[in-house]
C-alpha cells in the first residue's frame, strides 16, 4: 500500500494515482514523476520513482507496481516533516505524538515507532506512574484509567517494537505498514485516555445545560 502523510490533511492515508506518469530519462536512472491523490481529501501529491528492476514496464501502473515491489518512491512532494495536531491533548503527549507523525512523513520509520513509545512512556508519567518497566507502566495505566484488556494490548505491542528500536534490534526490517499501524495504536491510546474523556464530559455540560434552560421555561 502507498501511505503518505498528506500536506492537506495531515492523515497518513493512502495515495492513488490518478494521471499518466511522466518519464524522465537521465544518464543515471529512469526517473518517474507518478500523480497521486490522497483517498482521504483528494489532495495532490507528487511521487518520485524510480525501478528497481532492470525489466520495469513503464506502460505499468505505478503506484500498483510500487506495492508489487518494482520501484521505489526517492522523493514525494510537497515533502515537509509534517506532524498532527491533537485537541483536548497535553502538550508533553501531543507534542510526541506529533513528532512520530513527523518522523512518519519523511520515511524515517525507527524515528517514528520509537516516538510513539516515547509518547507513551510520556502518558504514563503525566498520570504519575514514573516507577518500573514501562510494562508495569502500561498495567498501572491500564487499572488507572480502566482500559480494556483490548487496548492494553495494543499498548503493549507500541512497547514491543519501540523496545526492539530502543535496543537496537535492526535485523528485521521496519517497514511503513508497521510505522502507520503504530501510530494508529498510538492514536487509539490518546483518543481513549484525553479525547473521549474530554468529548464526554462536553456533552453531559451540553445536555446539563439544555435541561437547566427547558426547567426555567
């Protein structure tokens, strides 16, 4: 699948190409310019690409053949370290969060997962659980804040590949499929800590609100 951070939207969503791809021939490789669009806004952006194998059909599809494994993406465009931006989210968590999206849209996928961990680590502490592994953490968290076994769980998966970045464990490949999966799980996290909290606690004010007024009519 052919993932990018949109500049438009921000969301890491997956791009479709959507005109003819445009051949550029130099004495060092066959570069392609491919049009893409983001299947989330329908926002423009522009994928650098070259094959990486000698027999590359240029009549071929290319975002189809990227995921078939025949060319790779050198550069997109618009390409800025493009993070996200988190409501209702302190800012030590949103300010992580935002660095691993960052991370993310630059192709650096250790830097990211180890971020999202870092986040996660820094949802801890501002519950002030500083003691322990970040497993333990992660239970304290878990009883603290009465997170579902579910969720949990995708805790602990961010600590399982931010603890193999951490210590240095890069005989397996990180690929984009795992960075944008972690930082789904990220969000999840986030989302069910601060924001769903947060998105409660408005609409009971709003509803509190309309009772009190109907009661004084």
């Amino acid at each position: 699948m052919v993932t990018r951070i949109c500049w438009t939207c921000r969301t890491a969503s997956h791009m479709t190409q959507y005109a003819p791809a445009y051949k550029i021939e130099t004495d060092e490789q066959n570069v392609r310019i491919v049009a893409c669009k983001c299947d989330n806004c329908n926002a423009p952006n522009i994928a650098v690409t070259e094959p990486l194998v000698p027999e590359y059909d240029y009549s071929f599809s290319a975002p189809d053949f990227i995921e078939a494994g025949g060319i790779r993406i050198i550069q997109w465009y618009p390409d800025f370290p493009y993070g996200k931006e988190y409501k209702n989210v302190p800012e030590a968590i949103s300010s992580a969060a935002s660095e691993a999206y960052s991370c993310f849209s630059i192709r650096s996928y250790r830097a990211c997962i180890l971020m999202a961990r870092s986040a996660l680590e820094a949802i801890c502490k501002q519950h002030h659980i500083e003691k322990g592994s970040l497993a333990n953490k992660i239970e304290k968290l878990s009883q603290e804040t009465n997170m579902s076994s579910l969720v949990t769980e995708q805790a602990n998966e961010i600590r399982y590949f931010g603890n193999e970045m951490a210590h240095g464990d890069f005989t397996q490949p990180v690929d984009e499929d795992d960075a944008k999966d972690i930082l789904d799980l990220m969000d999840i996290i986030i989302d069910y800590v601060y924001q769903q909290p947060e998105q409660l606690a408005a609409l009971k004010e709003r509803r509190l609100q309309r009772k009190e007024h109907n009661e004084e009519t």
